[in-house]
C-alpha cells in the first residue's frame, strides 16, 4: 500500500494565520474547541443523550471503503471517528482539525498506531494534492464554516473519482411532537447538563440548540444533499437519524468532473 506523504504529528498542516481577516465565526470555532478537549467525548456522548456515538457508528458503516482505504477524516477532533474507522476497516486515516488543543488528544490516542496520522489543519483549504485519499468523513464542521458549498468542493477534490465519503451533522426533527421535545430539550437540559460539566460546556450547551436550529433552516438536509451532488458527488444517501436530530450522508465520487 502506498504510504501518505504526511508527517506523523500535530503540526505538519499550516494553520493559515488569518489575524485581523479571520470572520466570527470561525473564531469562534477555534475559541470553543480549545477549551473543549479534556472531557469532550464522555460530555459530547452525555449531551446527546447517548445517541452520538450510535451516529458515529452509521456514518462510519456507511461510508464502506475498500480495503487498505487512504481515509482523511476531517475536523477528526480527538479522534473518535478515526477510532471507529480504524476498529471497523483495514484502513490508513489521516486525522485534520483545526484545533491543535483537540488534535493533540487523538495525537495521543494514537501514538502507538503507526497506520494513523494527525495534522493541523482547515478544510477549507486541504494540505493534500487533488484525488488523494480512497474516503472522506467529516463530522460537525460544516455549522463552523463560512461557505459550505466551497468547502464541500474542497473536501471533495482531495478523494478520487469513485472514493467514498460520509458525514455527520446535528439536525432537527421535522416532526411537530418531536420538534417540540427537541426545543425544550436543547434549551433547557443541554444548558443544564453543559453548565454541570464545566463553564465552556455551559457556553456549548446553550450556543448548541441556537446554532444546529440556524443551520438546518440554512440548509435543510435535502439542500445539503443537492449541494453535495453539485460539488462533485453521486449517489447520495441522507438518513436521518433519532428522527432527525442526527443527520448521515454518504455518498461517492463521481467520475466525471
Ligand atoms: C464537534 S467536534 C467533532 C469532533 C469529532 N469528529 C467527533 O465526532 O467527535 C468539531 C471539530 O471540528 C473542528 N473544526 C471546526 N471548523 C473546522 C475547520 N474549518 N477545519 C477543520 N476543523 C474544523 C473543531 O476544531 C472540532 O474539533
């Protein structure tokens, strides 16, 4: 198998400096995540009540790659998907995030796995040549970009024509009674779970419901869908998941470009 030509520790992908240009939003996603890694994957698990790591688990049986797959597994944080993707298949994973403080956790994580590789990073603007990588997964990142259909594009280039990708985002039920609890849930017990874990879980617990609310108006799962096939992918597959508070989508790279 061909070996990826990447450094094998936190730094090798240049954060590009964006002091003075960086947009709120972005900031704030660097702000939240550093504060965030010590005990982001018992709260992260806690805080969906439980159903985060069962959403884990179908996005990485539906992204299905071949064997001995090159996976990048983008906005990788401490490296829970790259667990699951290194438990589930025979795979080689690249682990990208923006956040030295999360990528140092699944740095260390996998130490003793010399078929992982973490790098500091940004998705929207990839490290890697076009048609690297044989997979894709990206996992609550695209509520902390600015453009997401420039990102998809970039996300995409980087895996070959045929590869596989799947996602995972936080979604809202469409159903008026599920709706409801969904409401009541992120904004009462999340800010009150978040606050009981420490103060930067109570800023996630309160800014969580807001956010993935403002994001599924902006783009709906089926506008996500179509935005996936106009930047480069066949095939698509949306699931929700916990009727729809969780959202998987898989598809593949299509051949023509
Ligand atoms: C909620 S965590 C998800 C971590 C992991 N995938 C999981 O399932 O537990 C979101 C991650 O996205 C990263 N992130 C946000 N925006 C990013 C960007 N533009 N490029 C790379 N990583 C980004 C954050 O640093 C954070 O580690």
């Amino acid at each position: 198998m061909r070996r990826l030509p990447v450094a094998r520790h936190v730094g090798y992908g240049r954060v590009v400096s964006h002091a003075g240009a960086e947009s709120p939003r972005k900031r704030q996603a660097r702000e939240l995540f550093a504060g965030l890694p010590a005990a982001y994957d018992r709260a992260g698990a806690a805080l969906s009540f439980g159903q985060d790591p069962r959403w884990r688990r179908a996005m990485v049986t539906a992204l299905d790659p071949v064997p001995g797959a090159r996976v990048l597994d983008v906005a990788a944080g401490t490296g829970l998907v790259t667990a699951a993707l290194r438990s589930a298949y025979d795979c080689e994973v690249v682990a990208l995030d923006q956040s030295p403080q999360m990528l140092a956790r699944a740095t260390a994580r996998f130490a003793g796995d010399p078929r992982v590789t973490t790098v500091v990073g940004e998705a929207e603007r990839l490290p890697f040549p076009d048609a690297t990588f044989d997979a894709l997964t990206f996992t609550y990142l695209l509520r902390y970009v600015d453009d997401v259909p420039a990102t998809l594009r970039e996300l995409f280039r980087v895996v070959r024509p045929g590869g596989r990708v799947a996602s995972l985002e936080f979604g809202v039920p469409t159903n008026p009674v599920w709706r409801a609890g969904w409401w009541t849930v992120t904004r009462t017990a999340l800010p009150g779970a978040g606050r009981a874990i420490s103060r930067d879980w109570g800023e996630v617990g309160t800014f969580l419901g807001p956010n993935i609310e403002e994001f599924a108006r902006t783009w709906p799962p089926e506008h996500l869908g179509r935005a996936w096939i106009d930047a480069g992918m066949s095939r698509t597959v949306v699931r929700p998941m916990s009727f729809g508070a969780g959202v998987v989508m898989s598809g593949t790279r299509s051949t023509v470009r």
